[in-house]
C-alpha cells in the first residue's frame, strides 16, 4: 500500500505544470551556469599555469639567491565552478617575501575580469538554494491542508489505511519529486565540466562531489518537509503559502543581510590608519638600526662599486665592496626578517578582526537552512575565508621553512646571495685608488677600454650560464589545503543542525498528521 501512496503522489507532482516549469528553468539555468563556470575556470587555469611557467622559468635563470622571491602556485579548484565561494574559481598565489607576510593569498586571475565582480554570478549551490527550495515549498505547502479542502483527504483517511502510511507516502513521494530535478541538474553539470579537458577531479574530489551532492538532496528536503509541517497545521493553502514564503525570505534574504550587521557589532575594528602607522614606524626604525651599522662600518667609496647591477645581482664590482656587502646584508637580512615577524603581527591584529567578522556569518549560518546550505558547500569545494586563512597559515610555515634552509646553506651573508662574480673574478676597477678622477670619467680612455672589456666578459657568460642548486629546496610539507577529514571537521555544526531540524520536521509531520481532523 505504501509503494501505491508513492507512486500517487510522486505521479501528481510530476504531471503538475509548475513541476515542468521548474525543471525547465533548473535544467536551463544550471546548463548556463556549468557552461559559463567551465569557461571561467579554463581562462582562470591558463592564466595560473602562464604565472607558473613564468615563475619557474624565472627560476630556472636565477644566478643568485637574491632573484628567487619564492612564490607558492594554488591551482584552481574544479569545485569552484559548483560553488565559487570566496575564490570565485581563481587559483591562489602566496608570495614568500622577505620583509612581509600575507594574511591570505592573492588570487591568479586576469585583469580584465576585475569588473565582473560587480555583477551578481550564480552558481550550481545559488540553483538549489534559491530555485530548488522554493520549489519545494510549492510541492510542500498544500500537500495535506490542499486535499482537505479538495476533500480527497476524508475519502483517503475513510479507506483501512493507516495514516502513518498515508503520511509516509506524501513524505517519500514529495522527497523523490524534488530529488528528480536536482539529480537531473546535478547531472547535467557534472557532464558540462567533464567535457572541458582543463577540468581534472581527483579521488578527493570525486568525493567532495558525492557529498555535494548528499546534502543538496538533505537541504531541500528540509525545506520540503518545513512546508509539509506548516500545511499540517494550517487549514488552508494560501494561509500556509503566506507562512512558508515568510519563513523561506526569512532564511535567505533576511539572514543574510543581517549577519553581517550583526556580525560588526560583536567585533571591534581597528582603524587601517593605525596599523599603517605602526608599519611606517616599524620600517623607520629599522632604517634607522642599518644607518647605525653603516655609521659603524663605512662603506667603500662608489669607485669600489662600479660594476654592472641589474635584476637584483652585482657583477664586476671591487672585492672590498663584496666584503661590506656580504657584512650588511648579513645584518640588514636578519634585521628584515625580525622586522617582517613583526609586521605581520600587527597585520594579523588589524585584519583578523575583520576576518571575525566574515567567520562569524559563517558560524552563524546554522540559524538559517539557506545559508548553512550555502556555507557547507562552500566548504566543500574549500572556497571559504576559513580555507583561505587554513592555506595562507600552511604556506607561511613554508616561508619559515625556506628562510632557514637559507641560513643553513649559509647565503643571507655571503656574496651568492648579490652575486654570481667567481671569487678570483677580475673586477671592472682592479685598482680604484691608484686612479685619478680624470680616468674614472665616463668618457674617459681606461673607462671606454673598461667598458667594452666588461661587455666581452658578458657574451662570454650567455654562452655558459650557472644556475643555483635548487635540488634541496625545501618543498611544502602536507597539505596546503584542507583534506576532507578537516572539511568535515568543519562542516560538523552544520550537518547535525540540517539532520535534525530534517528529524525535527519529519517527526512534527507524523505526530500531527496522525491526529488531523480533515473534516474541521
């Protein structure tokens, strides 16, 4: 008799018009959507690998340690495109400076797209939480107070059917109706993205998408059996029409805009100025401690400097300008670094607050089944300021990590680090003191002669360029983002809130159901 009940009510939802429409209008928007996010994610993987193979061909030519500035490439995530989240489907960058450090990454995208953030975009997550749900509020609400008043509930109610199986029919058999088109949608985007060559879903993947996919049917089923509850306890269609269109802008739109209010009341801000004037001073008295050093330890005079100085490397240059070289910056580099540990201390106090905020929307997401919906895929496809922060903390431990191993290699106060002159290398002044003023003139005879010997040894070097040994680069140690146990981890607040406010609904269904007078 239940498998009856089923197949009744799942064929009067699907032979309804506004069933087809919606279909209609789920199929044609998430094609859209997967179509439009596949060629985003595309353009947004061909500017992240032109970056990277800039990146790694700078590398590649490097001759000193000097012109490394170290950068951490994040693909973009195939995830994304289903949810764009806070990355909206770029890849990331995390530049390992020396004198600063990053909150949270930098996205890798195009220029040309930065206009584009002013325009609302939707995604698959966008589909189901706004077309879907209300969806399945219009199957939802006049499923019990509807036949009522059609008075095909008494004829039903009259039969020797238990009414926990009549209720039981209308729950599985509204729950398959809403399924159908986000199965179907779920479907058609995912063959749209395994048409795009660029798109690659690892085993990982494969499962954050699976569990997309669960808590998508978990979430408008929530909302499906919140309608089937309020048309159990009203007793006519448009009075639980009204209350379940109240609850569902509630839960989007109210909620939404007022977390954030919210959210910047229990969070105090510091002020950007501040924190700018604490980095002018933090970079003043650090230029201040290497004027003193200077002040101690006299710099050669500049005829002790002449030399050919580019791309952050120094050829040519007098032995004694080296050896004060090295000294300084074998200082001024550990200075940096102090000073950049510090920078960052009072970057993470003045932006972190903000974050707070942000995280606390999120947090509070649970008091809306829209929004937690949203949060939770989001965290899925690992597109939150929570993985953002999670990635910058992991590629900050390998900024330390590279730091050190150039300490231990010995560079931050040797020459390699501003120079790839051999050590017996001849400089461009052999002599600076044993030379007058006038033959250190630029157009002088010896400065011509000088020239054009420096050239020669220069034509020489592009025949036989060296390279650094990077063999034992310190590579990133874990992963730099969120595996899926930490996601769950995350996400475990809004799963028990969307499973038991699913029990809460269920349960409120059959306890009223069983005792409905459908006569009154």
């Amino acid at each position: 008799m239940l498998a009856t009940l089923i197949r009744k009510e799942l064929l009067s939802n699907l032979l309804t018009m506004r069933l087809a429409v919606a279909l209609a209008f789920t199929v044609l928007l998430t094609v859209l959507t997967a179509f439009i996010g596949s060629l985003e994610y595309s353009h947004n993987w061909d500017r992240f690998e032109s970056e990277r193979q800039k990146y790694e061909q700078k590398i590649s030519e490097a001759t000193v340690w000097n012109q490394l500035e170290p950068i951490l490439y994040i693909p973009p995530q195939p995830l994304s495109i289903l949810s764009r989240g806070l990355s909206d489907g770029a890849g990331s960058q995390f530049q390992a400076g020396m004198h600063w450090m990053w909150v949270t990454p930098d996205a890798v995208t195009a220029a040309d797209t930065d206009l584009m953030h002013s325009l609302v975009r939707i995604d698959f997550t966008t589909i189901v939480a706004i077309l879907l749900s209300f969806l399945a509020i219009v199957l939802g609400y006049d499923a019990i107070c509807g036949e009522r008043e059609r008075g095909t509930l008494q004829l039903l109610l009259a039969n020797s059917v238990p009414r926990s199986t009549v209720v039981l029919g209308k729950l599985i058999g509204g729950l398959l109706s809403i399924w159908i088109p986000l199965a179907l949608a779920f479907v058609v985007a995912l063959l749209i993205l395994l048409a795009n060559p660029d798109v690659a879903f690892s085993s990982d993947d494969w499962l954050r998408l699976g569990l997309l996919f669960v808590i998508s049917c978990l979430f408008i089923g929530q909302v499906f059996t919140l309608s089937l509850a309020v048309s159990a306890f009203t007793r006519d269609s448009a009075t639980s029409l009204i209350i379940c269109l109240f609850f569902w802008l509630i839960a989007g739109v109210g909620v939404l805009n007022v977390a954030p209010s919210l959210a910047r009341y229990g969070v105090d801000e510091p002020p950007w100025f501040e924190f700018m004037q604490q980095n002018n001073d933090l970079w003043t008295q650090y230029n201040e401690i290497i004027d003193k050093w200077v002040e101690q330890n006299p710099r050669p005079d500049d005829v002790f400097f002449k030399g050919l100085q580019a791309e952050g490397r120094m050829r040519y240059h007098h032995p004694r300008a080296y050896e004060w070289q090295a000294r300084r910056n074998g200082f001024a580099l550990e200075k940096r670094l102090e000073a950049s540990s510090k920078r960052y201390k009072m970057l993470e106090a003045n932006q972190m607050p903000l974050a707070r905020e942000a995280l606390l929307v999120d947090e509070w997401s649970v008091l809306s089944p829209m929004v937690t919906y949203q949060v939770l895929s989001y965290r899925l496809a690992r597109t939150t300021l929570s993985d953002n922060l999670y990635l910058a903390k992991n590629a900050r431990r390998w900024r330390n990590d590279y730091y050190e191993w150039l300490r231990g290699k010995g560079v931050l106060g040797d020459r390699s680090f501003f120079t790839d002159d051999p050590l017996h290398q001849e400089p461009l002044i052999p002599d600076p003191e044993s030379l007058s003023p006038e033959e250190l003139a630029p157009d002088s005879d010896y400065m011509r002669e000088r020239m054009a010997w420096m050239k020669q040894q220069e034509e020489r070097r592009k025949t036989s360029p060296v390279g650094l040994d990077l063999t034992d680069l310190p590579k990133v140690s874990g992963n730099l983002q969120r595996d899926l146990r930490a996601s769950m981890a995350e996400m475990v607040p809004g799963l028990v809130v969307l499973l038991l406010s699913f029990g809460v609904c269920v349960l409120l269904v059959m306890t009223r159901f069983l005792t409905y007078d459908p006569g009154r």
